[in-house]
C-alpha cells in the first residue's frame, strides 16, 4: 500500500497569494491529547500554535511547551536565509517562506516543507512519536553546491492551553546542560522541557550557543481578531548550529519525557515507526478507504482520537485540539 500524499505547490511568483500561506493550518497530535499546529508559512497565528502542546496529568492538563523555531540558513558566501517566519506587532509580519518555500505537503498526515535557496533544496518534516509528549523536527539538505550551516532559535513560554497568552512570564528560565542534554525549567510545580539536536548519527556536528537567554514579544493575529490579548512574550535560551552538506540531516527533540524514553528511539527509527503505525492504519480500514480522500479522512480522525486514561483530563478531551481552525490541503 502506498503512503497518501496531498501536494501544495508553491512558486512565490504571486504575493497576492502570500495570505494562502497564513490561513492554511496543519495539526499533528500524539494520542494522548497533546499536539502540534502552526501554519504553512511557520508563522504562528493562534495562541494554540505551537511545535509541542504536552497533554500532562492533572492538573496541569495540556501546556504549550516549545512555542516556536526561528529558523535559518547561512551559506558559505555568509549569506543568510531566513526560512521561519513570525509576527512581532500588527502590521509587521516576517514572512520569508514565500521566496525560498517551493512544496508543502501531508505524507500520511505528517507535514513536510520543502525550501530551494539558489541550488540548495532543504526539507523539513514534523513528528509526534505515539503516545509521547514529544516532537522530533528533522531538517535535510537534499541537494545543493556545499555545506549549509542550519540555525534554530527555539522560544517559549511555558503556560497551560487555555491561560491567555499574557500570563505572568516567569523568569528567569533556567537551563541545565549536560553533554549534549539541555533542560529547560520555569518553576519547580511546572514540567522540564528536555531537548536534545543531533545529525546524521553524529551528535558532535550539532552544538548550542548559550547568548544568555533572550525575550521578544511576537502578535498572533487571529487572537486580536477574537477580541484576546495579542501579545505574548517568548524567552530563548539561545540558538542550535549543524554544518550539514547534502544528503545530511539534523533533528531537533523536545519533550516532556523522561531521557530513558527520548533517547529510546533515533530519529530515523521514531519516523520509521511513525509510518508503519499509519500505514497499518490504513491497512485496517475498509477498502475503500483506504484510497484518496477516504485514506485522508481515516487519517484526519485518528488526529482526533486519545487512548482512555491517557494523557489529559476528560474535560480537556471533550474537543479535538484543532477544533474550529481550518487543517490544509482540504477542498476549498
């Protein structure tokens, strides 16, 4: 059985359509209630975007974790791309994805982007490992002339789902390194954020510069249409580097887990085990579903679906997490 992909292609050559980019939304959830959500355009929009919304006992229930990636590409010429994108006020949006993004597509419901700056093609893909609160994002260089230095500022602002988002901000953050290990922690009642980026195997081409933490405030505008504060404020304890040539790749974890359970599974193998889960999925649905957009829907209600007893409180569950947003690649 094949794997379902719906494709989005896009050229940039119309900025009219850059608004496309903003209101085309992805979901991926974990079965346990947490998820992750964002758009096309990897800017956040919506006080519930975010790379890892952890669904955590009571009471704590579900808390935004890993809010956002500022990312980019520096070339060996000292050229640097931005490819992530975000919103600090009304009025003043980053939006770089509509020059360098050329694909955005769904591979058995798992977002991958696909970027070209000059000969270099990158792509980005996005999981949740089943029944974990964490994410793994993967960056590939899949062609290109010669090495491309990746640099990924993650922020956050760790609050529970429904808190608005100009909640008290705690500071400081403190963060503890050991190795290639990286933990995050806002207060001692709160959960640690653990991280870890590695490369193709190979750990030692990744490192993290500690600049002292940083805070930025960015706008979501769905909120200040919603009539909801706006603004919210994301502190970063610095940036992550890997010299990657083509056919390398770096992976970026967080989560809520323990190390014994992130460090269970590489990277390659948590997405290898993600497949095989989908496909078996697909497998176990009627024949005719298992094709086209029936394949799609299937995969669209596991999104939904959370193991009982799991993850989150039954009042938290009474809703999918991407309830009342619009998810892409839909018929329009």
């Amino acid at each position: 059985m094949g794997d379902v992909v719906r494709r989005m292609s896009w050229s940039g050559a119309n900025p009219a359509e850059a608004e496309l980019l903003l209101r085309r939304e992805w979901l991926v959830t974990n079965g346990l209630g947490g998820y992750a959500s964002g758009t096309i355009a990897g800017v956040p929009t919506r006080r519930y975007h975010g790379l890892l919304i952890a669904a955590l006992p009571a009471p704590l229930g579900r808390m935004v974790m890993l809010r956002h990636l500022r990312e980019q590409l520096r070339f060996p010429d000292g050229t640097v791309v931005q490819i992530g994108g975000e919103e600090h006020a009304e009025n003043d949006l980053e939006m770089p994805a509509i020059n360098s993004l050329i694909e955005f597509r769904l591979e058995n419901g798992l977002p991958v982007w696909r970027y070209q700056v000059a000969e270099t093609i990158l792509e980005t893909r996005l999981l949740l490992p089943y029944m974990q609160n964490t994410v793994h994002i993967t960056y590939r260089v899949v062609s290109g002339a010669g090495p491309v230095r990746l640099e990924l500022r993650p922020s956050m602002h760790f609050r529970g789902h429904e808190a608005p988002v100009n909640v008290p901000f705690q500071e400081p953050y403190t963060l503890t390194i050991s190795g290639q290990r990286y933990e995050i922690c806002a207060a001692p009642e709160l959960p640690t954020l653990r991280m870890l980026f590695y490369g193709t195997r190979d750990e030692a081409r990744s490192a993290l510069t500690v600049d002292g933490g940083t805070v930025r405030t960015i706008f979501y505008r769905a909120e200040a249409r919603r009539g909801y504060d706006p603004r919210d404020t994301l502190w970063s304890p610095g940036y992550f580097s890997a010299d990657l040539l083509p056919g390398q790749d770096a992976t970026l974890v967080a989560s809520t887990e323990t190390w014994e359970t992130i460090l269970a599974l590489h990277a390659d193998e948590a997405l290898a085990a993600a497949r095989e889960r989908l496909r078996r999925l697909l497998a176990a649905a009627h024949p005719l579903a298992q094709t086209d957009i029936a394949a799609e829907l299937v995969l669209a209600a596991d999104q939904c679906l959370i193991a009982e007893g799991q993850g989150v409180s039954a009042q938290s569950r009474k809703t999918c997490p991407g309830a009342g947003q619009r998810i892409p690649m839909g018929r329009q």
